[in-house]
C-alpha cells in the first residue's frame, strides 16, 4: 500500500465517523426532546340554553359529551369516553343507561358502573353560564353526578 492509497482509505474512515457521529447525534437529540402531544382546551363553550332541548342527552361528538337538560332540575354534562379503555359510551333512552360497544360496560343514569369491566363511573364536568349566555363545559373540573346548573 502506499501513501496515496493509505490516505484514501483513512478519508473513507474519516468520512464514516462522522455520518455515524451525526446519526447518533440525531438519535440523542430526540431522545432528549420530550414528546409533547398538544390536547385541545379543556374548557370550551356549547352554545346557548335554548341549543338543547329537554328530555333524552344531546351527544356532542367532537366534545364526546352528553349534554342533559331537565326542566326541574337544570343542565348536567357527562363524559362519554368510558373509564375502561376509552371508547365513547351511547345513551340509550330505552332505559336510561350509558353502553360501552367495546367491551361491554354499562353505566346508570348517574354515571355509576353497573356491569363492568368499567373500572368506576363516568365523570361528571362542571357546567356554567359565560357572560355572554352561552354554556361553558370545564373537563378539567369534575363535579359529582349530582350537580346541575339552573338557567
Ligand atoms: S372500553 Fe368500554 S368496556 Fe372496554
């Protein structure tokens, strides 16, 4: 081998030293770089009072809530995303229950477990009246079963 060759051989060294430098590098950087999964808000308006009529649940699908609207009693909001392995629940109006389609779990009208394997009932989220009249859902605020707001 002489010099010349030598040299050559050592620059294709070199040069693969350092494309492994930089794909390693590549590597570390985005383990080190958190991965950040953006959610949308967690508090956003429904629309109006008058949006939602009395008696059976309106489903909000983007929100994956139930709206509830009694005329005694006032407006409720629950959560469709079951606590099992989040699927989204469906009222039935037949007889008042939430079902999961996935793996089977039923909810009462509260929210409560009544056939799992649903770990615990569905959440409840606060519900107020914004300034200018609309309904604003809070997930962030979880209230029990029980609470309504009268408008
Ligand atoms: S996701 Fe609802 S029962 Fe499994």
């Amino acid at each position: 081998m002489n010099r010349r060759s030598f040299l050559n051989y050592g620059a294709v060294g070199v040069a693969a030293l350092c494309s492994g430098v930089v794909v390693s590098l590549g590597a570390v950087i985005k383990f080190l770089t958190p991965s950040v999964f953006y959610e949308p808000p967690q508090a956003f308006k429904i629309g109006n009072p008058g949006d939602f009529p009395f008696g059976p649940p309106t489903f909000l699908v983007d929100e994956k809530i139930y709206v509830f609207r009694d005329q005694a009693k006032g407006f409720a909001v629950a959560s469709a995303v079951c606590t099992h392995l989040g699927c989204t629940v469906a009222h039935f109006s037949s007889d008042n229950r939430f079902h999961c389609p996935c793996h089977g779990s039923v909810f009462a009208a509260d929210g409560s477990v009544q056939h799992g394997p649903a770990p615990r009932g569905l959440e409840w989220y606060e519900v107020t009246q914004s300034r200018n009249g609309q309904l604003r859902v809070d997930k962030d605020k979880v209230v029990p079963p029980t609470y309504r707001l009268m408008v």
